[in-house]
C-alpha cells in the first residue's frame, strides 16, 4: 500500500501548531510567499460569485456540451482543429484527474491484470489495488533521459501475456521527479505504442501539469498524436485541481480518442455509467467555474495569475535545485513542475527522519519528494544544505 500524503499534510500541519519551524513540503498544493492557498484571486473571486443556479442544480453527468466544448479547445489549443479531422473525440467530467484514472481502471481492465508504469512515480497504486489490478513496471530513466529502452522491452513483456494494456505516461512536469519528455522522446513512445498492433493499447495520458510546463510549446506533444494507429485508444486525463488550484472543488475530465465513431460512442457511454455508479456527477460549481473561464476574456485574465505563480514555481525549484548541484545533493533530472526527488538510500526511514527535523516531505522509490510549489522562497534557502545533513548524504 502507498505511503498516504494527505496524512504526511495533516502531520506537518498539526505539528507547524506546535513548532515554528515546520517545513511542510509534503503535499502538491500552490501556496504563494505568504503561505496562503488561493495564489489566483481571479479563481476565488470567481467562485464568490458564482449565481446559486451554477452551484446547487445536478448537472449533466458528463459536464454537458458546452463544458465538453470549452474542454476540448482549452486542452487542445492550437491543435483542435487538426486532432479532431484525426480522431472522433467526447469527454466526461471526473472529480479531479483522479476519478479520470479511476474510472479509466475500471472499464479497461479486469481484475488480475497489471497496468503499464515507470518505476518513479504518482500513486497510480491506490487506484490499482481498488480495481484489484497489478503494476508492471519500466525504468523511467536513462541517464537523464527517458529510458525508451526499458519502456519498448518492458512492454513487449506484458503484451505477451496481456491482450489489454493501459499505459500510463505523466506528463509534462512528472510528479514525482519534475521531468518532462522532449518531443523526440514522445514520438519513440508513439511508434513503440503502435508497434503493438496485436494488442489493445489503452494510452492514459496523464498531463494534469499541462500548464505547468515550460517547454516552449507545451501542447506541441499532443500534436504527434495523429499517428496513433486504430489499436490504440487514448485517453488524456486532465485536471482543474492542479490548473486552477482549486484542489479541494475537484475538477478534472477524461478525454477520449479514437479513429473509430462507435468505438468513442461506447467508450463514452461507459464513463457515464461509471460517474453514475460511483461518484454520479463531478460539482456543477467545478463544471460551471471552467465554463467561466473558456469566456475569452475571463481566460486571458486567468492566464495573466497563471503566469505569475508559474514564474514563482519554476524560480523556487530553480533556487532548490542550484543550492542542490552546488553541494553534491543528488536530484532526479528535473525540467520544470510542482515537486522534486532528492535521491537518498532509504527513503521510508529518510522522511521519518526528516519529520523529527520538522521537514515533512514523502518517500517515492528511490528517494524523498519535495513538493517546491507548497513552499516560499525564504524556506527554500537553505534546505537543500538541512537536507543533506540531516540525512548524512
Ligand atoms: C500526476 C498526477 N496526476 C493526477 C493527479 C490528480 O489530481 P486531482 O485529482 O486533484 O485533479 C495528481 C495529483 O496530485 C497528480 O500528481
């Protein structure tokens, strides 16, 4: 079972009651320099004042046609046009990115089977264990690069013995490690995708970081798309929680494509019916706080708080990440994003250590997590030093 963060959140913030001191890099939340949640006036000033009829109301299961449309031009951008002369394309709105990978799990797969991820990674396990699927592993890296190598071998593995299989890429801006595919890189993993023509390829694109990029067209990779052959489906999983910063409203949405009309029909009949299992609508406040900001105006002024607290991430994983290489503190190769590893030799007992140091942050495979985007500049000064020492590394 995988370490709980939100409780690792709940530890740091009871114990910051106590001691001054506490450091709580724990959780991927954006908090600005002053500690407080709600970097983006123009989204809580928004949600004031959204009318009673954009909050209490059900709303469709899916978002409804408007909140699809807006979804599919916001994700897309430059490239809608293109991707969608390619691909018969619907959606449904998910309680964050997290219900799009639940209910992805669900309608793919059968229990037993084993789900394509690298070895560093999110928690895609807990959505696993709940729909009783296995994880089967890739290398993520190379070197610094993408280990493409490990990714073709490791998947021909599974193929052999599973017909179905969902592969899961994160990015741009990996959580953990803070990596992000160069263009080659995605092409590689496209044409090893289609490669497996004799199999059922469910391509789960995790971009919740989408915005967070900063790679000089972050929406470029989507444009390779169109090579998809007709086995693979593909699925992008997006996320308001991380876009917005509004984490607890949950917002997200999964994004289905295909080369095949039924085929989408079906799949997004399925969806449906798995919100109505399950969670039965995502808020229509989330669905209806996005609708606000597809209105041209309201995105560019969105875009302008956007920019700004994008800027302050990437400079406080820039500060941590130079005062790291200037002292030997070994580090993930890392681009851009909301969280950084810091490679230690046990990371279970190196984060328990932390936190008897008041620095809460959380084990991955490999090494301890540093969530950058919760922390101010002032607390970054300095810490990649604490760390080492604390840890003896
Ligand atoms: C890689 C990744 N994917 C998806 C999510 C889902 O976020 P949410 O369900 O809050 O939209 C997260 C949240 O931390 C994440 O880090």
């Amino acid at each position: 079972m995988a370490v709980d963060i939100l409780k690792i959140s709940k530890d740091a913030v009871e114990a910051s009651k106590i001691y001054p001191d506490v450091i709580n890099a724990s959780i991927g939340m954006f908090y600005d320099e002053d500690k407080k949640i709600g970097g983006m006036p123009i989204v809580s000033k928004a949600i004031r004042n959204l009318p009673d009829e954009d909050i209490f109301p059900y709303p469709a299961v899916d978002g409804g046609a408007q909140f699809k449309k807006n979804l599919i031009t916001w994700v897309f951008g430059p490239y809608e046009e293109n991707l969608k002369t390619h691909f018969f394309i619907n959606a449904c709105a998910t309680p964050g990115g997290s219900g799009a990978i639940a209910s992805t799990f669900s309608i793919f797969s059968k229990p037993g089977e084993s789900i394509f991820v690298s070895d560093i990674r999110w928690q895609y396990e807990r959505f696993a264990d709940r729909a009783k699927l296995n994880v089967f592993e890739h290398a993520l890296f190379d070197g610094d690069a993408f280990n493409i190598t490990s990714f073709e071998n490791r998947l021909d593995e599974l193929c052999k013995n599973q017909h179905r299989v969902i592969v899961i890429i994160n990015d741009p801006c990996h959580n953990p490690t803070g990596f992000t595919l160069s263009e080659h890189e995605f092409d590689r993993i496209l044409d090893i995708l289609n490669r497996k023509k004799k199999n059922d390829i469910v391509f789960l694109y995790d971009l919740a970081y989408l915005e967070f990029s900063h790679e000089t067209n972050n929406r470029k990779k989507l444009s390779m798309l169109p090579k998809l052959d007709q086995h693979v489906t593909t699925i992008l999983a997006f996320s308001g929680s991380k876009t917005f910063g509004v984490y607890g409203l949950r917002l997200g949405a999964a994004i289905v494509m295909t080369k095949d009309e039924e085929r989408t029909k079906k799949i997004h009949m399925q969806y449906i019916n798995e919100a109505r299992g399950s969670w039965s609508a995502t808020p229509t406040a989330s669905i209806e706080l996005f609708n606000k900001f597809s209105i041209a105006d309201n995105k560019k002024a969105f875009l302008v708080d956007l920019d700004r607290i994008n800027t302050l991430v990437q400079k406080r994983s820039v500060s941590f990440i130079t005062q790291a290489k200037a002292i030997g503190l070994k580090t993930h190769p890392f681009r851009s994003g909301f969280y950084t590893v810091v490679l230690t030799k046990d990371p279970d007992q190196d984060y328990l250590k932390l936190a008897e140091h008041h620095i809460y942050a959380v084990p991955m495979n490999g090494g301890v997590r540093f969530a950058l985007c919760s922390l101010s500049l002032k607390e970054i000064e300095g810490l990649p030093q604490k760390i080492k020492s604390i840890l003896n590394l």
